[in-house]
C-alpha cells in the first residue's frame, strides 16, 4: 500500500523559497559574502534556482560549497 503524500507549506514555513514560494530541494550552502551579495538577508530561504538567476542578475560568479537533501516527510 502507498502512503499518501502530504505536502503543506504552512508544516514546513522555513524550508520554502521565499522569491517563488515552492520547496527547497536541493539545500545548498554558499559562503556568508556571496550570499550577502546574492540575496543580502542572511535569515531567509531561497531556492538554488532563484539563488541563481539573482547571481545572474548581478553578474555575481559563486562556487556552491555543499549541496544536501532537504527532507519534507511528516510522520503526523
């Protein structure tokens, strides 16, 4: 039997991007400069593609340090 997927982005308000609004997954870790020139807000969550497309916008070259997975499961 499957079990049924529950996906509720008010259970997990800190894991969703907050410029498109969906799931972090991928987590990703770059160094504190970049994303201070990146984003500037070091206490929200943005996805690796809108993490991206700003350092694009800004012409801003950056190395991803570490990549990981984020787990959205809910045993409740």
């Amino acid at each position: 039997m499957k079990s049924k997927r529950i996906d509720s982005f008010k259970l997990w308000p800190f894991e969703t991007c907050k410029l498109c609004g969906n799931r972090i997954i991928p987590g990703y870790n770059v160094s504190d400069d970049i994303w201070k020139m990146v984003i500037g807000d070091p206490d929200i969550c943005v996805c690796l593609s809108c993490f991206d497309r700003e350092a694009q916008k800004h012409k801003i070259h950056y190395t991803i340090l570490d990549i990981f997975y984020v787990h959205w499961y809910n045993n409740t």
